[in-house]
C-alpha cells in the first residue's frame, strides 16, 4: 500500500507498510513476501492476475477514497507556456480525465463480475473499524499539516470540501452521489429496447 499517512495508519492498527514495484505485487502475494496488498481500480487489479493469488477482497477502499487523475507539469516550464498553450493543455487534461474516469467505472463492471465468478469473497469492514480508521486518518493528518504548511492548505481544501458536501447530501440523502439504484426488471426492460 502506498501512501505515507496510509503507512503511519497501517502500523497504529498493527501492520507493516511494504512499499514494492508494481511488478513485483502478484510475485509478492503469491509467494507470501505480503499478507495483502492494495493495488489499483478491479479493472487494473484483474488485469494483473490478483485473482490468481488471492481469495479476498476487502472493501471499502478507506485508503483511497477517489481516484484523482493529474498532470504534472514543471512551473517552470509552465510560466513559459503562451496562455493559448495553458488553455490547451488545462482542456486536453480535462477531456482525459473525464474520458478516463468514465472508462475505468464501466470497466470495473466488468472485472467486479470477474472477481466475483472466481469465487474472490468480498468482505466488508465494519462501520466501527471504518471510524476507528478515520479517526486515525484525521490524527496523521493533522500532525502532518504541523510540520508542512502546503500539506495544510490542500487538506483544509479538501475536507472544506467534504464539510460544505456534507450538509447537501444530508439533504439529499438517500437520494445524492454513491447511492445504489433499486432498477426495474433489466430483462423486461431489455425487451422494450427491440
């Protein structure tokens, strides 16, 4: 698992972070070098062969709670790019990420029902063990925005964020971002298409 608050959390909860190529995770599973490992999105994990070597899959993903796409460009280099040359690249880096984010959710349809007809038993974590998780979360990160003042300003960003979303999906709820459809008969529906 990558990550260094996601390391700090593991050893608090009594594990050891392992930080390996990615070419050498399914080696490392399989032969036992790792008793677990977080790699990427289903689609990327099932292309990788994890199936082959594992049994579980534990969710929710606490440890990565969104999948962030991102370029990375040098300011230096940035600050001597035309501004019709930003506005290239800020628009190229949108169109990825929104083509790539759209790809990836139905592609981990796919690898989920993969999974799945393998046999991978899903196991959940409790709601208990989930808050006792943040709470440790919430504690590396505060002492990480002691020491680093941009660690900071990107972490009261984001949980600004989190808070400001909170009072509109506790409006909203159950019916706002993440919740799960109850669909009508997909076959009958299907029989409507033709």
């Amino acid at each position: 698992m990558g990550g260094k608050i996601q390391g700090k959390v593991l050893k608090d909860l009594g594990g050891v972070q392992v930080m390996l190529a990615g070419s050498e995770v399914y080696q490392a599973l399989e032969k036992g070098v790792v008793d677990a490992c977080e790699y990427n999105t289903p689609t990327v994990d099932w292309n990788l062969g994890l199936a082959e070597v594992t049994e579980y899959w534990a969710s929710p993903p606490w440890h990565a709670p969104a999948a962030i796409f991102g370029v990375m460009i040098n300011k230096k280099v940035w600050d001597n790019f035309t501004e019709k040359q930003k506005e290239v690249l800020k628009t190229a880096a949108m169109a990825n990420f929104l083509w790539s984010y759209t790809y990836f959710e139905y592609q981990d349809i796919i690898a989920t029902r993969k999974f799945l007809e393998k046999g991978i038993k899903i196991t959940r974590l409790k709601d208990e063990d989930l808050d006792k998780i943040q709470k440790i979360v919430n504690k590396h990160t505060m002492e990480s925005a002691k020491t680093n003042p941009l660690f900071a300003k990107i972490a009261y960003s984001q949980y600004k964020f989190l808070n400001d979303l909170a009072e509109w999906r506790s409006i909203s709820s159950p019916f706002s971002s993440g919740r799960n459809f109850v669909t009508p008969n997909l076959n009958e529906l299907k029989a409507y298409t033709k």
